[in-house]
C-alpha cells in the first residue's frame, strides 16, 4: 500500500468513526459564538438607576443570596457599574446547579433568578461539550474525537495536494458547468472548501483540545518556555485573624478599594474564601466580552494585603508569552481574539467545517454505492 493509499484508508476510517460528532461540535460551536451579543438583546434586569451611595456589602449581598439557595455554594459574586444589578453566582458539580441571582446594588431586592442550565444556550453547551451525554462519558468522547479531528485535518491536507501541477487549479476553485454531476460538486464542496478552511479548523480544534486536556495545556506551557505551575492556584493567607466583632470586614472594603485602583475596569467578581486558610481572589475584567486580560488578584482575607500566586494566573501585566498564549486560547477558540470580525470569522468556519463530514460521507457513500452497482451488473 502506498503513502497516499494508506492515508486515504486513515482519513476514511476517521473521518467515518467521528464525522457524526464533529458535525455536532462544529454546528453548537457556531451557535455558542454569538451567545454574549444575542442574550444581550434581553437583559434588562441588569440594569438599575444609579444613586449616590455605596453599593451592599459582599458579606451583606451574600447573607441574602444564601437565604434563597441554602443548600449550594456560591461560587462568585459580580460587581458592576454604578447602573448594573449585583450578579451572585452559585455553582456546585453533583448534582449540577449552576444558577444566578441579580440584585439592586443598593437597595438588596432581588430583580431576577437566571438558570445556567435551561435555555437555549444551555442546550447549545451541552452538545457542545458532552453531545448530550452523560458528562464524564460525553466530554472524554468529544475531547477524544475532536483530537481525531486534527488527524483527519492534517491527512485531509496531504491528500488535496495533487501529484501535478496542472491540477492544482481544480483543488482551488470550482469549475462547474451545466453538465457537471453532483458527485463532482460533492467532491470539489468537499476538497475545495476543505483546503480554505483547513488552517482555521485546525485552530479551532486546537484550542478546544487544550480545553480538554490538562496534559496539552501543560506541554504548550511548557514548550513556550512558561516556569510557572500551569494552573489557577489560589494562595493562603500569610497572617492570622485579626478582625474584632462589630468592625467591618475586611472583604467589604475590598471591591470599593480595587474600583478606586482600576476605576476602567467592566466587572470585578470576588470570590469568597472556602476555608479560613484561603486567600481571597478577585477576577477583573478589563475588555468587554474578552477574557485573556482579566487581572487575577488575591489577597489575605485577614489584612487584605496582596498576595502572589505561583500559577500562571496573575495580573495581566506580569504576564510572560507563555502565559498569554494559555490566557488567549478561550479566546480564540470563540473568535473574541479579533473582536466582531474574528466572531464572524469563527461563526463561518464553525459552520464550514460542519458540512465536511456531510460531504465526506456522501463521497464514500457514493464510491461504495457504485462499486455495488457495477458488481450487480457484472
């Protein structure tokens, strides 16, 4: 068997076992690239009447949201602009909750109750991740099948290479005329469009293996010379508790202290320590609808003084390039990385790349079809 032959059998086979999947990965993905713009469209109970004085407390606003979910954790609290509701989030794993409560910045009342895992985006993610399985079966499938995926890329590739030259017009652009049969369309839509599309398909199941799998992540760190822990690792605090009854807390000096610091900032989500020992950490989000700059900051829940992590999630600014390569890969994996137009790029290479398995099952289909055919007739 030859080279070529060889990989044609490899690209057949893989492209058979997976085509299903990644058609379902590739259509939810195109789906999920828009889901910020288009829920923005309906979010009206986020929006308050500022007023001239401060914002409930982070041990207040918390007090309130356990009063309606006693049973779960809370996982994060989002403070806003001076016009934005408070955004506590609760998440727990088993059984999965993942739900949010918005309130009046000032007043406490509660405005709106979001549920995470209902709704059209809900369903989305879920085929997305885990094709609406089970979720430790469903994700160790998609991971596996999208790493696949990059196989069959990458065979694809070799094979659309012609073995002259005067052919490589036919593998860049169609030549349709009125008698041209399907099948030869089928081919070109599949040859054709797959060699356009083959780069940025490659970068979009990239960055989604190394979503998947800790291990990628951990050897691109590595590879692009990062030192640190390829981790999010929260510090302890480095001094005892000091807080005397009646005193305010100092968490709830903390959002006012870091509003001052980073008064452009869009968001800052505080995160409540789970243990006496752990830090407190404040994601500040810096862009709209971009995640990679966020300033992951922490500090003693007892003094508030800062504290450094040895992960490679920190401050932005002492971010080396491998840990800006790790922080934009969500990024890219969406096409948030280039704004508008990157979400556009992504959303019609999501799309593309969802008919690659329909027009490579229909080519095999058709070459069996016809073999069965001709040795019916014989």
């Amino acid at each position: 068997m030859s080279f070529k032959k060889f990989v044609f059998q490899l690209h057949k086979i893989l492209g058979l076992v997976t085509g299903v999947i990644v058609f379902i990965v590739a259509i939810t993905g195109c789906c999920w690239v828009f889901k910020d713009e288009i829920e923005g469209l309906n979010d009206d109970y986020k929006q308050v009447a500022p007023q001239n004085e401060a914002m409930i407390t982070p041990t207040a606003i918390k007090a309130k949201a356990n009063a309606i979910f006693p049973e779960n954790t809370i996982h994060g609290v989002v403070y806003g602009k001076a016009d934005e509701a408070i955004e506590v989030i609760f998440y727990d794993a088993e059984p999965e909750f993942y739900k949010s409560i918005f309130f009046n910045p000032y007043s406490g009342e509660t405005l709106y109750l979001k549920d995470h895992l209902s709704g059209f985006f809900a369903f989305v993610l879920k085929g997305h991740m885990r094709l609406w399985l089970p979720k430790n079966i469903g994700e160790q499938v998609v991971s596996a099948s999208i790493l696949i995926f990059i196989l069959i890329i990458i065979s694809g590739f070799i094979l659309w290479i012609p073995k002259k030259r005067k052919h490589l017009k036919q593998r860049i652009k169609f030549d349709w005329k009125k008698t041209t049969r399907w099948k030869r369309k089928n081919f070109d839509l599949h040859t054709v469009v797959g060699f356009y599309i083959c780069s940025i398909a490659l970068v979009l199941a990239f960055t989604g293996c190394i979503i998947s799998y800790n291990w990628l992540k951990y050897v691109v760190y590595k590879t692009a010379g990062g030192d640190k822990v390829a981790a999010f690792v929260i510090p302890k605090n480095t001094a005892q508790n000091n807080v005397t009854e009646g005193r305010l807390a100092p968490i709830d000096t903390l959002i006012v202290k870091l509003k001052r610091e980073s008064p452009d900032a869009v968001a800052y989500e505080l995160h409540y320590p789970a243990t006496k020992d752990e830090s407190i950490y404040v994601e500040i989000t810096n862009s709209e609808g971009l995640y990679y700059n966020n300033d992951y900051r922490f500090f003693d829940q007892n003094t508030l003084e800062e504290l450094e992590t040895p992960g490679v999630y920190g401050k932005y600014k002492d971010a080396g390039v491998a840990e800006k390569i790790l922080r934009m890969n969500y990024d890219i994996h969406i096409g948030a990385i280039g704004g508008i137009g990157g979400k556009i790029i992504a959303f019609l290479a999501s799309l593309i790349t969802a008919s690659l398995p329909v027009t490579g099952i229909l080519l095999w289909y058709g070459r069996k079809f016809k073999k069965k055919r001709s040795h019916q007739e014989i």
